[in-house]
C-alpha cells in the first residue's frame, strides 16, 4: 500500500499535531452529542402528553432524525476534500447547539420536530469526520482504543445526563435543559474551531487518488468492505444509543408500568454501561481483534434483548437483562467502525466513513420506523415486545454478516511516527 506524502506548505508542522487534545476535545463533543441522544426519550415522553401525541410519532420522528443525519453523511466523501475536518466538525457542532437549544422556544410538536432534526443534522459530522481524523492522526496498533476512547469519552456525558437527567428535567424543565445543553454544543464547536490542528494527510491521498466519484467506486467495489456495511445495517437494529435505551425506557414504563425510581434506576444502569465497555472492547481488539469482538457482542447483545423480553414482570431477571444490554450493546459500533479504519487506506477512508454512516445512522434508522410501525399497529402491549424480539434477529443477522469479512493481521496505513 504506497504511503502518500504529506509535506506541502498548507500543512501544519507535526509539532502542532496533538492527538489527545484532538481526542478529548472530540469527547467532550461527543458527551454533549450523546447528552441529546439521552435527554431525548425523557423529552419525549413530556411532549407526548404537552403536545398531545402517540408514541409512534416520536418514534417516527427519531427515525426520521436520523435518517436524514445518515444522508448528510454521505456528502462527507466530497466535503472533506475542500474543507478541513476541524471546520466541518466546528461549524457542524454549532448548527448542532443551535438546534438544541431551538426546540425550547417549540410551540408544538411541528417545531418542536424542525429544530430536533436540524439539530441532528448538526451533529452529523461528529463519527465519520471525527473518526476520521483520529484514525489519520492514531496509528493501527492504538485506533481500536483512541476510537473506542472516542465513543467511551462520550458515553461519559450520556453516563452523567442518565443520572442526572429526571431531577435536571423537573427542576429546570425539557426546555431549560435544551438551552443549557445546545450552549454547551456551540461552546464546545468553538473550541474545536480554535485548537485542533491536522496534517492532512488522508486529504492529500484522496485528492492524488482521484475524484471522490472514484473513491466512492472503490469503496462500494471493496467486497470487505459491503459486507461492513450490511452489518452496521443488521446492527442499528439493536443499536444501544438511539435505539435500546429509548425502546428500554417505553417498555418499562408505559408496557410493564414499572415505577418512575425503579425504571430511572435500570434505565441509569444501562446507559453506565456505556462508558467502559467500549474502552475494555476496543483494548482487547488491538490484541486479539475486531472480528471476534465484534461477534461475541452481537450474540451476547442478541441474548440481552432476549432476557429482557422473557423476564415479564420479574425484577431481578430485568436486572439480569438490562446488564446483558449494557454489556454488549454499546461495543459493537466503535469496533466496526475501528475495523473500517483497518480495511479503507486513506485514499479512500472519508468516503468510506461516509458510506458506513450513511448506511449504518441513515438506512439503519429505517429500523426504528419500522418499530414504530408495529407498535402503531400492534399496540404498546404486544408491539414494544415484539420490538426486542426484533431486535435480537437483527444482532444474529449482523453476527453472521461479519463473518465473511477478511482481516489482514498487521496491516498498517500510513503512520506517522511523531503521533
């Protein structure tokens, strides 16, 4: 694999190259991203009596979210070409605040829907721009962690709003903490703007590689890399953030009637889940690798949802289910997404990027209208149930959709010695 040179005048001396400040600044990023991922079941559940609709709407409205954040995604293939990913992740991190702290002035839920999808839109750049970066600026026997880090560092802020996020809510209300947490998202986006640096040197490699039109070619071409793709589709079915933790919430709640403490309580431990496992995963997959990472979390999360689903009434099988969810659910994502690093060499590692989040956050969103579907159709009683019975076909479909991607043990990209 021929390493492309990065020693133009437009490149920042190495020097000015800091991965962790690039790291933690990106975690604080995504500790506010995933803030709105976990204040957003809880915001929905005041709208859907202050707004007076169903639970399908809400869940259309995040399918829909997230599908049109997966199109955008798309269109990182060409934008990082002619802009800066520090840019794109700033100015995109600022729409995303905006949006934020916009759906407190909603007068209904039309308004309230417009700023909730601009602010997702916003927010689009942060995992195939962000991961981008840090896999041009870590080398291959330290992504696993940095990208696993990457998505820990931001579970933190969904670790600190699931325990925080009923008492915050009563005190200052759904729309005080939609101010307080977009003004935290515009800071933030400010910061990025004023103090990461990057060399460059994907954006070079894709630029002598042809146009993005090519990379693209490449990539749908790489048969490693479609089977990626069919899996972070079948995976988005029991994705934990966006998914598990707002289906978990409904079918506590509103389908077994547990009581605010006790659900709060399980719903707070499934999302403190979130921050080590994908620390401990991504460890263990620069040692022993993705591929059977990857696996065992799709069939121990498959067994997760189906303890959740069989324990009924029953507390401690709950309990039983709900640390099953929180250990396997949440590290999938960033191992697949350390894996496509491995795979893509950085001619082509945008546009692979954006393909995997277009497919995985935008076709992948398509899951949750289809949630939404069935409880439309079925009812909350039968058809949130159904929901996890679903979701854990779709982890076994997903288990099966890796095995057929090959590995190069040791392969490296370029590397720069001085990160």
């Amino acid at each position: 694999m021929r390493a492309v040179q990065a020693d133009t005048p437009a490149s920042p001396p190495l020097d000015d190259i800091h991965p962790t400040r690039s790291l933690a600044l990106l975690s604080v990023a995504h500790a506010v991203n995933h803030a709105f991922a976990v204040l957003l079941p809880l915001i929905f559940l005041a709208i859907i009596d202050e707004f007076g609709v169903g639970v399908e709407a809400v869940a259309f409205l995040a399918a829909a979210g997230a599908f049109l954040s997966g199109l955008v995604q798309f269109s990182y293939a060409e934008l990082t070409r002619r802009v800066s990913r520090r840019r794109l992740l700033g100015i995109g991190g600022i729409l995303f605040g905006g949006g934020f702290a916009a759906q407190a002035i909603a007068l209904g839920f039309p308004t309230f829907a417009l700023a909730n999808i601009v602010a997702r839109i916003g927010s689009s750049p942060q995992h195939p721009v962000g991961n981008g970066l840090l896999a041009e600026q870590y080398p291959t026997t330290r992504r696993g962690f940095a990208i696993s880090a990457h998505i820990a560092g931001g579970n933190v802020g969904t670790v600190v709003v699931a325990v925080i996020g009923v008492p915050l809510l009563a005190w200052i209300g759904w729309r005080g903490a939609s101010i307080a947490f977009g003004a935290a998202a515009m800071l933030v986006a400010l910061l990025i703007l004023g103090l990461v640096r990057e060399h460059g040197t994907d954006r070079i490699a894709a630029v002598a590689g042809g146009s993005s039109r090519d990379a693209l070619r490449r990539v749908v071409g790489d048969r490693d890399l479609r089977w990626l793709f069919l899996t972070s589709v079948l995976g988005g079915g029991g994705r934990g953030l966006g998914v598990v933790n707002l289906f978990a919430l409904i079918y506590l709640t509103r389908v077994l009637g547990v009581d605010d403490a006790t659900s709060g309580l399980m719903y707070g431990a499934l999302i403190v889940f979130s921050v080590p496992m994908p620390l401990v995963a991504g460890w263990l997959s620069d040692r022993i690798g993705r591929k059977p990472l990857i696996i065992g979390a799709y069939l121990g999360g498959a067994l997760g949802f189906a303890v959740f689903l069989a324990a009924g009434s029953s507390l401690v099988w709950l309990w039983a289910g709900i640390a099953l969810m929180g250990l396997f659910s949440f590290a999938e994502s960033p191992q697949l997404q350390a894996l496509l690093a491995d795979i893509a060499p950085p001619a082509t590692r945008d546009a692979s990027y954006a393909v995997y989040f277009t497919m995985a956050f935008g076709v992948g969103s398509l899951w949750v209208a289809l949630y939404g579907v069935v409880i439309d159709t079925f009812g909350e009683a039968v058809g949130v149930p159904m929901v996890f019975g679903l979701m854990a076909v779709a982890f076994l479909g997903a288990a099966l959709s890796t095995l057929p991607i090959r590995v190069v043990q040791g392969e490296t990209v370029i590397e720069d010695a001085h990160v």
